[in-house]
C-alpha cells in the first residue's frame, strides 16, 4: 500500500515508472513526500491533498529516500523514527518553507479558576517548568525574580552559616515545609540543590536547615556570603507569574491585569521533540522546537539543519561537577548540526560527544541558568568540529572540552562567560590531553566572572594542544592560561588585548613547570607570567601594538605597526604569510581578514 504521491526527482521518477512499466516488475520503492498537517488524519493518506496529524504517523512508515513535509502550527508530541535512511537515501523531515512549524514538548495547562488573586487548575502530569506565552515562569520563591528572567536571583547567607544550614537576616519566617534549597556555596564554582529540612530561630535571623551532609573544604563550604534561594514550597508563592504544584492542583499568581483566556500556559512534558537515538541518516530541517530537544545518542550520520531550539533542558537538581546530558546530545559518528539556534538550557546548550561530529554556523547563548559546570557547547570524544558558532551568555564556561580528542575548535565568536559563577573560561579543559586539538581563529572575550575570568583556560594537567590566530580581549584575570603541569602547548599568533594577564599559569604548591610548551608570535599588551621550560620568542610585549580598534572588533594591525614582519616562519601555521616575514599576531597585515561566528542573524520569534 502506497501511502502518499511521488514528487520527487522528477526525471529518474519517469524514468523509473518507464522501465517498470515496460518490464512489469515492481522494483525498489522509489522515494515517497508525506505530509503532516494539523488539519489532517492519521488515517489518512499522507498525501498532500489528503495529509496526516501527527508527525510520528509519518515517522512509523517512512523508509530511506522518503520525505516528510510539516505544515504551519504547533505539534505536540515527540518524533521517533521507525527505520533509518542510508548516505544516499536519507530519511528527511522538513518544516514547509515559509510556514512556522513548531514541535513542542510542553502541553497547555487550561481550565483556570480565579480567586484572591490567585489562579488555580488542574494537571494530569508531572511538570518542573511552567511557561506563559512561551516565556518561563519561576517557581514559587524566596527571593523573587522578574517574571521571565533566566538567571537565578539568589540572597547572601549571613555570618553562623555553616555545613548544617544558612543563617539569614532578611530570610522571611515562613514555613518551609516541601521546600528546596539551591546553594552556590564556598568560591561559587557549581551549585547544588537540597531539600529543606526545617526553620530555626537563630538570635534575630532565621536558619534554613537541609537534608545531607556538606563539604569543609574552602572551595565548597557554607559560609557568609554563600549564595542561595529557596523554592518550591506554597508559603513562597508572592509574586506575579511565581506558581506551584501541590499534588494536581497547580496554582499560579497571574501577570497583572490578565485574563487567562488570553494567555498560553504551558508546562513541559516532553524531554525529545525528535529521539533519534540509534538512527542513521535521518535529516530534520527547519523546525521550532519549544520545551524539548534532540536525541542524537549512538547516531550516526543524522543533520540537524535550520532548527530553533527555546528551552531544550530543564533541571532543577544541580549537583556539583556532575554534568547531565542536556541540550541536543550528540554522540555516534558523522552527525551534524548546522545553521540552528539553541537558547535558554538549564544545562549544555549541546553535548556533543561520539566521533567525527560537526556543529557549525550555530548561535548557542543563556546556557548553564541553573549554574553548574555546563556550557553553550560541552564537548567530549574524538575528532568532534566546532566552527564557525556564536558561543556565548553562560553560567559558567561557555565551552567545555574537558575530554575532547582531537578535535577543531576554529572561526568561533566566544563571549560572556562566568554570568554566575567563578573561575572558567571562555574555552575550559583540566587535565585533558587534547592529542592535537586545535583552537584556532576564534575570538574569546568579556569574560564576565568575577573571579579568575579566562579567556583560553587550559587547566593544570592538560597537554598537546595547539592554539593559534585567537584574539582575546576583554577577560579580567587572563587572555591565555596554561596551568601548570602543561606540557606540549602550542601557542602562537594570538592577539591578546586588554586582560588581566595576557599569559599566566596556576600550579599546586608551586607547581611551574611548562615543558615543550612555546609561546612565539603572540602580541602581548598585559602581563606575561612564563612558567619553566616554555620556549618564548618573537611575541610582542608592550601597551601599543598598532591594533586598530578594540570596540569596532577590527583587530588587523594599522600601517607602521611594529608587529608587521616581526614574527617567524612556523610551518602549517604561517604559510602564505605576505612580506618579508609572518607578522606577530593574528592578523597578517594585507591578508584577507576574518571574522568568526554564526552568519545569519537572529533567530526567530515563536
Ligand atoms: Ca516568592
Ligand atoms: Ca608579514
């Protein structure tokens, strides 16, 4: 039974029915175009006169070389795949052009009841995150944030904190009874969620109690000024857009002067809008993906192309350096993500791990809102490509490459890193051995972090990378650190302008060594700290290298500069220098400039 008509590849198409016609054989099936609308009937056809409901009606019976076209609105379901495509024949969804189609794993929350302000109704699922009109509402808290707002606000723990519980003055006495605690506790690296277990009078505050025992150790302690917020309990629940659960029963205090007939609540069910786990050569294009992600786990072959992704991961249970796959999780061979938008994750923007998977021309940002060691993309594996991305707006380190084998870093646009904790990078790995991994033609700047804000943080430990033609600017503590023990880090033709440090290093108990590294032809305008056994030549060290413009982003060097033809020949990453010699920096004067990032705009509103 044939489902829907055949429209693609015209000729071969005809050419086909020719021979099947003249040879009265039924020979391979040749691709099929089914279409999904929210007019339509899974027990239709498929066709485009006569389309299905669902996606997944479509999902269960196309077969390599068949394609799937999505008309306009909103599809509430998740999309698995009954078969794989082939390289030749892949298996294509596609959003019809024009038309905004969105798939989305959240479901309306309706049939509201108003009464002292307040807003109640009933839900037949379980939910962490509730939006309206597509835009996240916090729940019930203490203190409060703006309705909307994607970063925590958290209140400051008063002195008589410690490792059972946080004194606070300005804590309200409210009973706290089911309530949970999010705690940035000791230097404010990661975060932890725990239950509360009580509220105790404590001279004139009050003390939050909670469940589990705490470290002692000074990066990790409760102390004065350790950050926090409390949530989840009804006694919290004060203002607009705040809501809670109780049971079914979900209550909510509504925006100011709204009616909820005119508002879209939401709440997230879903976790996939597309599992794609364990496929092959599957193709999804042009979607808008709300409340819910893409599986790519042991996939192989699979493209992710011209889809927008708003809140693909939600969690609210931080646990320190434990890292959750979130965001689109990529693992298996020769996947791609091409040209999408993902933002606002709790978690990673993508997990990117597997082999020879590429995200490339991608716009990453409000990444890691729940402050753990997540970021706009975390990499592992082997041979895995980052190009060409817009990176950026992070909890913490807006590039995790923490075990990634490798790889190519290159033409990323990096910045605003460290929005909620302390002690990253733009680009961050500790005791990682890159086997060649190449960060290269990548601009990593405005590091946001109060405390040791990076630029290139190759922590202590890590070795065999190389790192050539970035410019860093902009980062408090330092553009480039190699901490120590760093072995056989390649530094050269970086601009690193306006830092803390342009180069420096952190070791254990003096720790300074730094064998077979080399740092040469680097423009330097801040602080240089070399460790012991890095090689140094032919940088530039000094506050005016003739660089035209910081704020205009133009960072080719003026005419005159005493950087050009000041550098050495390095092979593979000086050929085709102009002049007498390469020049010191990143930017060969005369050469055709450059510019990382993503290169196509904003991405759309739903
Ligand atoms: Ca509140
Ligand atoms: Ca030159």
């Amino acid at each position: 039974m044939r489902y829907a008509v055949n429209t693609s590849s015209k000729w071969p198409c005809i050419v086909n029915r020719l021979i099947v016609a003249s040879m009265g054989l039924c020979v391979a099936a040749s691709a099929t175009d089914y279409y999904v609308a929210t007019t339509g009937s899974d027990e239709a056809a498929g066709s485009q006169e006569s389309p299905f409901r669902t996606v997944q009606r479509a999902a269960e019976v196309m077969q390599a070389g068949d394609t799937c076209i999505v008309r306009e609105g909103v599809y509430r379901e998740s999309v698995r795949p009954a078969n794989s495509g082939s390289a030749d024949q892949p298996i294509t969804f596609r959003a019809a052009e024009g038309e905004s189609v969105v798939v989305s794993g959240a479901e309306p929350i309706e049939g509201w009841t108003a009464r002292d302000s307040r807003w109640t109704a009933q839900a037949d699922f379980h939910f962490e995150q509730l939006f309206i009109d597509g835009v996240m509402m916090p729940p019930a808290r203490w203190p409060n944030m703006d309705a909307g707002a994607i970063w925590p606000t958290f209140a400051e723990a008063d002195d008589g904190s410690d490792a059972t519980g946080i004194v606070d003055g300005d804590l309200p006495e409210l009973d706290l009874q089911g309530a949970r605690i999010h705690v940035l506790p000791g230097r404010r690296w990661v975060s932890w969620m725990r239950q509360v277990d009580g509220l105790e009078s404590h001279d004139a505050a009050r003390k939050v109690l909670f469940e589990g025992s705490w470290s002692q150790e000074p990066a990790y302690r409760i102390e004065k000024g350790t950050q926090y917020y409390v949530f989840g309990a009804p006694s919290l629940l004060d203002a607009p857009g705040e809501w809670c659960v109780d049971g079914t029963t979900v209550t909510l205090i509504p925006p100011a002067d709204a009616a909820a007939n005119d508002l879209r609540i939401e709440a997230r069910k879903r976790e996939f809008a597309f599992d794609l786990r364990e496929r092959s050569h599957i193709v999804v294009e042009g979607f808008r993906i709300f409340a819910s992600t893409v599986q790519l786990g042991d996939a192989q072959g699979c493209t992710i192309e011209n889809c927008h992704l708003r809140y693909p991961s939600h969690f609210t249970n931080p646990d320190g350096w434990t890292i959750p796959d979130s965001g689109i999780v990529v693992s298996g061979k020769g996947n791609t993500i091409r040209a999408c938008s993902i933002q606002y994750s709790a978690g990673n923007g993508i997990t990117l791990d597997g082999e020879n998977n590429t995200v490339a021309n991608c716009l990453v940002r409000y990444v890691d809102y729940m402050a753990t060691d997540c970021g706009a993309i975390f990499a592992r594996g082997r041979g895995n490509i980052i190009e060409r991305n817009t990176l950026c707006e992070a909890g913490r380190s807006v590039l995790l490459h923490r075990a990634l084998k490798a790889g190519r870093i290159v033409y990323n646009d990096i910045f605003h890193a460290g929005i909620l904790t302390t002690d990253l990078g733009s680009t961050y790995c500790f005791q990682t051995d890159g086997e060649g991994t190449v960060i290269a033609y990548n601009w990593v700047h405005d590091n946001l972090a109060d405390h040791v804000g990076v630029g290139i943080y190759i922590d202590n430990g890590s070795k065999n990378f190389l790192i050539h033609h970035n410019v860093s600017w902009n980062n408090p503590d330092s553009g480039i650190r190699l901490n120590t023990p760093s072995h056989d880090n390649l530094v050269y033709n970086n601009t690193v302008l306006n830092n803390g440090n342009s180069l420096s290093y952190w070791g254990p108990d003096g720790e300074n060594r730094q064998p077979g590294c080399r740092a040469i032809n680097n423009i330097f305008t801040d602080k240089v700290e070399p460790g012991d056994g890095i090689e140094m030549i032919h940088n530039f060290e000094g506050v005016a290298p003739a660089v035209k413009s910081i704020e205009e982003h133009d960072f080719r060097l003026a005419e005159g500069s005493s950087c050009i033809d000041a550098g050495i020949p390095i092979d593979r990453i000086t050929d085709g220098y102009i002049g007498q010699a390469p020049d010191i920096g990143a930017y060969e004067f005369g050469g055709t400039p450059w510019k990382p990032g993503h290169d196509w705009g904003e991405p759309p509103e739903f």
